[in-house]
C-alpha cells in the first residue's frame, strides 16, 4: 500500500513516480513493483522515512539523530526495481559521527522513486 497514494497514480508514458514501503531482505535488497508491462530500464529512489526511527524518550533532545536510508541502484528484475540499502544512523546531534552498514532485515522502510522504462 503506498504511503501517498496521490504519488502512485502520477505517471506518464515512459516514467512512473511513486512510493513505496516495505522490508529489506538479509542482504539488504529492497525491491518494489513499479506497474511497467515489461522492464525498468532507470530508477531512483530517496528515504521518505524521514529519520522516524529515532527512539529517544524527548525527541526535541535529539534533533538530526535517528536512522536513514541511502538506496544505491541495482539491476532490475523486469518490472521490478531494485536497490541495495545502506543504513545510516546518526549517533551525535549536532555532530558528524555516523556509521553505515548494510540495512539487512530493516522493517518500515519508505522510498519515494522514479522510474524509467516500458
């Protein structure tokens, strides 16, 4: 079910643009079906989880902390796209230390994408 579903109905010929929300498989592939007949030729994907993993008691403490996600492009299985996730966690507010490892396993995942293909 997308998130926005306004976003899933905006389309045109070649491209679709949308959201999606899911689990990352144990090695942090996260697929979605992009409504194609055939083939996703390009896509881009960004976090639309906006940090919400953040799980601190007063959240106002901790502005900037929590978890993103950073989707680096794979290769298409047909009309399904494809993208490796990287977990980032933000640990100082304020500061710059962060670690980023393979997002195995992560629940609520939320992408907004586009796509390119036919």
């Amino acid at each position: 079910m997308p998130a926005d579903a306004s976003l899933q109905n905006f389309g045109f010929v070649y491209g679709r643009i949308g959201t999606a929300r899911g689990t990352t498989t144990s090695s942090a592939v996260f697929a979605f079906d992009t409504g194609f007949a055939r083939t996703v030729k390009f896509a881009l994907a960004v976090d639309g989880g906006f940090a919400g993993r953040n799980n601190a008691l007063d959240p106002s403490l901790t502005t900037g902390l929590g978890t993103y996600v950073v989707f680096q492009k794979i290769t298409p299985n047909g009309a399904q796209a494809r993208f490796r996730a990287w977990q980032a966690n933000k640990k100082t507010a304020g500061g710059s230390a962060a670690t980023s490892t393979w997002a195995s396993a992560l629940t609520g995942v939320r992408a907004e994408w586009i796509a390119f293909g036919y």
